[in-house]
C-alpha cells in the first residue's frame, strides 16, 4: 500500500498524541503548530486509567506512570467538614481508579518523544484547509500541504472547525475562572495524608488540591466571576483574599506558594458539534468537544481520540469507513462527559447558603460506593471498544 500521509493542526497534547499513533502505525505526518515550539503551559493534569491506555496505544508506555494517587481523599466543604470522604478502608482494586497528576511539559515531552523531528513543524499558523471529498489540503505561513488526511487538533478556537463548520455557535465562557499552582509540598503538609487527594467546595467557588509525584502538589482553583479578569496586586495576592477564611490547608497551601507559580484563566467551552468529520478532515480533542475541567477529562479526552483514531485507521482500509466509525463512537462518549462535566461545575459553585447545605446533605447520603463507582465509570475504556461491532 502508498505511504499515507496525515497533516495535524496543533501540537497540543490531541495534536502530539494523534501524530504518535499515526507515524507508529507507519503514516508520514506533519504537526503544524503556530507557537514557536512545542510546549505547554507550566500547571498540572490528571491523568486516569483511560488516558493511560490511551498513551500506550500510541506508544507510550512507562513514562509517566509513577506516583499513582489512590482513592483515598474527598470532597470537604469550605468549613473542613467531610462531604464525601474516602479513605483507606474502600477497596480500591473495585473501582479502576488511581490518577496520576503530571506536569504539563512531562506528558508534552514523552509524546514529543514519539514524533520523529521531522514531522514536526512548529512556527506555521494554519490559515485554511480545504478537500474535495477525498484530499485535503492546508494552508499555512509557509506554504501548502496536501494530504490523505487532515486531523484538527488546534484547540477551542480552532481554524479547521471554523472552515467546516462555519456556523457552529463559538466557545462560551462557563462563568468560571481557574487559578493553577504547581509547588513543592509544604512541610506542614508531610505526613500520613501527604498522599490524598482533596476537593474543597466553599460558596461560588472550588480549591482542588492533588499530589504530584516529586513531592509536588498541583493546586486549582475557580471561582464564578466576569471573563478577562486580572487581580492588580497579582493573582496569588487575589487568591489569598478569597480563600482566606477556607480550611486548612488552602491557607497553608497558598502561604508557601510564589507568586510566578500562579496561572490564570478563563475557562470556556464549545457548544456540542453534529459531527467530528469532514470529508478526509477529522477533530481531535478541544477542537472538537472542548469541555469544562471539572472531570479532568478533557485532556483525557484528546487522548482516547488519537488512540481511536489510530486503531480505526490501523484496521480499516477505507479512510472514510475509518472516519465514519471514528465519529460514531467518539461523539457520544466525549458528550456525554462534556454534559457530566458542565453538571459538575454547577454543582460544585453553588452559591446561596441553603442550596449548597442540601446539596452537601444529598452528598453525604449517598453510598460511597455509587460516588466511587460513578466517579470512577469512565476510567474503564479501552482503545479497542472502537473496533467492536464494526
Ligand atoms: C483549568 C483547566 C484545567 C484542566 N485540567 C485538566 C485535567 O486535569 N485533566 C485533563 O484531562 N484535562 C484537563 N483540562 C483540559 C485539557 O487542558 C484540554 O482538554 C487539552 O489541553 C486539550 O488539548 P488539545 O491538544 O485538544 O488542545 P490545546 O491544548 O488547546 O492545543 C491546541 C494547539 O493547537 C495550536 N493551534 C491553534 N490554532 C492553530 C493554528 N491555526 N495553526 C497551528 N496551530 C494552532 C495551539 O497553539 C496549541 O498548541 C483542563 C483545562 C483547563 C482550562
């Protein structure tokens, strides 16, 4: 058979990990990214089991893995009180839990590791893509390039989702902003809990705190307020005041924090496509499904489409038999998880007193068993449900 060829639009983690299943499953790929190289933005991402299977379907495989968080943690109100509490006692062989929070940059560089030098083409903004049904071909600063296919990878905002779907509504803001910290762990915080994780819900506002491993901690956190906001005394000065009064350890978190450690951003979201593919032209990641954060999923996501993507191409012949099925299974997962994540925003940055009080009372009745599992249900896919039932 020819050599097939792929062009990806961005070089993200959906554009990295797309090119990496292709080039291991022998297409010549090109990565055009826009930014000057390839690099990420310096804050945590948890990754679950679904992502680990994921990476190792596009040749990834030991990097990474150390450093596995257990179940043991919760959900905890801004007071310190226990909402849903898990601890050592759960079985967790149960439920295919265990994240591992990475550095963005990490997980960059271990995919960046399977893309051949190359194929990788950092400093060319794509302007354009077009196909006539069966080619496609990109425009870009340097240049044109024509292809097999075309995978749009290049994030909420994308160019490809633009030319193809040109009246699909643009991203909107979720009414949340994020603040995200990486950080040794402070020495107060060593100890017998140094390895649980916490999410701690206060009014209108969330602060997550997870352990990374290297005894770093990742720490996040959001609060409903106007898009394009900037503290002017800087955002760790902002977010001492706001989570001033919360429990320990957000206060002791933040005192040990500087001030170059903080990342602010908005949080946006795309409203839900009607399909993922174009002719020969398919959408990763962001671009197609970009999701609130409150799952940790949409990074996640961006893998499982790659690897998808990467296994249907690998079993399947016939490029648009290969799309067709790519789109037919990615759809409904990726937005049935971008619903669950919005519902949790919501959920979580409740604001009038009485309504987070019941919503906490509900929690805490529940089973930890149904948390666990239904927190947990995602976790269990697999790369190869995509060839089932063709
Ligand atoms: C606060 C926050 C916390 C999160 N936490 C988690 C988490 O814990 N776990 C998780 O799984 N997910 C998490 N996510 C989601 C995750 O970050 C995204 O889903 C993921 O980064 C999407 O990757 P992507 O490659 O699709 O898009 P992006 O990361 O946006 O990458 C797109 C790339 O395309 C490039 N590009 C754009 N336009 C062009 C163009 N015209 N030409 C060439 N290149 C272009 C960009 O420069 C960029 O490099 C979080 C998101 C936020 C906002």
């Amino acid at each position: 058979m020819a050599e097939r060829t792929a062009v990806v639009v961005g070089g993200g983690i959906g554009g990295l990990s797309t090119a990496a299943g292709l080039v291991r499953r022998a297409w010549s790929v090109k990565v055009l990214e826009q930014a000057a190289a390839f690099t990420e933005v310096g804050a945590g991402i948890s990754l679950w089991p679904n992502a680990f299977r994921a990476l190792e379907a596009v040749g990834v495989t030991d990097q990474l893995g150390e450093g596995r968080i257990g179940v043991a943690g919760g959900l905890r109100d801004w007071r310190g009180r226990w909402i849903v509490r898990m601890d050592d006692t759960v079985d967790a062989t149960k439920y295919p839990a265990g994240a591992v929070v990475a550095h963005r940059s990490e997980l960059l560089t271990v995919l960046l590791d399977q893309v051949p030098a190359e194929s990788r083409m950092a400093g060319a903004r794509v302007r354009g893509v077009r196909h006539d049904g069966r080619r496609a071909v990109v425009s870009y600063d340097g240049g044109e390039l024509t292809a097999d296919l075309v995978v749009g990878a290049d994030g909420v905002r994308s160019a490809v989702r633009g030319a193809f779907w040109p009246d699909a509504a643009p991203p909107r803001y979720s009414r949340h902003t994020a603040w995200r910290i990486v950080l040794s762990r402070p020495a107060a915080l060593a100890g017998a809990g140094a390895k649980a994780w916490a999410e701690t819900w206060g009014p209108g506002g969330v602060f997550g705190m997870f352990p990374m491993p290297d005894d770093r901690v990742y720490c996040y956190a959001t609060a409903t307020v106007p898009p394009g906001g900037a503290s002017p005394d800087g955002e760790l000065a902002e977010l001492r005041r706001r989570f001033r009064d919360w429990c320990e350890p957000v206060p002791t978190v933040l005192a040990a924090a500087r001030p170059e450690q903080v990342l602010r951003n908005d949080i946006y979201y795309l409203p839900l496509l009607p399909a993922y593919v174009s002719g020969p032209v398919a959408l990763v990641g962001d671009a197609a499904h970009a999701m609130t954060p409150n799952l940790g999923q949409g990074g996640c996501q961006a893998l499982e489409d790659a690897a998808t993507l990467a296994v249907l191409l690998d079993a399947e012949p016939d490029l648009a038999v290969a799309l067709r099925r790519y789109d037919e299974v990615r759809r409904p997962r990726t937005q049935q998880l971008w619903k669950r994540s919005l519902m949790s925003g919501t959920l979580s940055h409740l604001r009038p007193a009485p309504v987070r009080v019941a919503r906490n009372a509900v929690l805490r009745a529940l089973p930890r068993s149904l948390f666990l599992r239904s927190l947990s249900r995602p976790f269990s896919w697999r790369p190869e449900v995509a060839l089932a039932g063709r």
